[in-house]
C-alpha cells in the first residue's frame, strides 16, 4: 500500500478538500504531475485543469481548478486554485461564460505579450472544456 499525505484544496470562496490521500494529480503549467508521499520540496504555478485525488480510503474525487499554485512538501500538499469546483458540480454556462471571455481577452490584447497570455489562456481553457465534455 502506498505511503499517505495530507492534502488540502483551497479556493477564494472556501476549503473544497481536506483529506489524507495518497496521490494527486496537478495541471503544473509545465505539465501534469502527479505528487505522492515524500516528494521533493515543490512549489508550482498550476493552470487551468482537472485535480485529481486519490484518497487513502481508495475513493478518486475530481475537481476542475482555473489556475493558481501548489506547494508540495514531503508530508503534505496544498492547492491554493483562482477557482475550484467539483467535476461533478460544474457549471457548464460558467465554462462556456469563461471561454467567451478569454476570446474576448484574446481580441482586445494590444502587445505580442498579451496576445501570447490570452491566447495560452484561452487554449487550456478550450483543453479543459473538452475534457470536461468527453468525462
């Protein structure tokens, strides 16, 4: 049986999880990762995604974030999200809402920078739509 660790997700509005679990897998901005017990002192930027939990009871709970960091320590983990919901519970306008948005952004950018950020944006936000659509 693999090793335990304290996970915890927090967004703005509230504490969406605080469990002991024994792996999480996080949308990194430079890729996904997968944290386990013991892992390497980490603090990461996280993009828009899905998290997902493994709980020490065998349970998998999934939750869509849009962005924030993690800080993953040998014996604990914990997600600070923009914005977090659970899969089950996801407002599909309000993805559809944040989409629109992003387009929005994209349109109005005036630098190669800001076109750069909204269009990245507005990518993960279309990869996330998709996942969310197919699960």
């Amino acid at each position: 049986m693999a090793d335990s660790f304290n996970f915890e997700l927090v967004s703005p509005e509230r504490l969406l999880l605080s469990a002991t679990v024994t792996e999480v897998v996080i949308p990194g901005t430079d890729g996904e990762m997968t944290v386990m017990a013991h892992h390497a002192p980490t603090m990461t930027t996280i993009k828009p995604g899905v998290v997902t939990v493994q709980t020490s009871e065998g349970q998998a709970d999934r939750f869509v974030v849009f962005g924030g960091f993690a800080d993953i320590l040998p014996d604990g983990c914990t997600l600070l999200a923009e914005s977090a919901v659970s899969v089950a519970d996801i407002d599909r306008d309000d993805l559809a809402q944040r989409l629109q948005d992003a387009k929005e952004d994209l349109a109005d950018a005036t630098s190669d920078s800001d076109k750069q950020k909204a269009q990245e944006y507005l990518d993960q936000l279309t990869t996330l739509n998709n996942a969310i659509m197919a699960a």
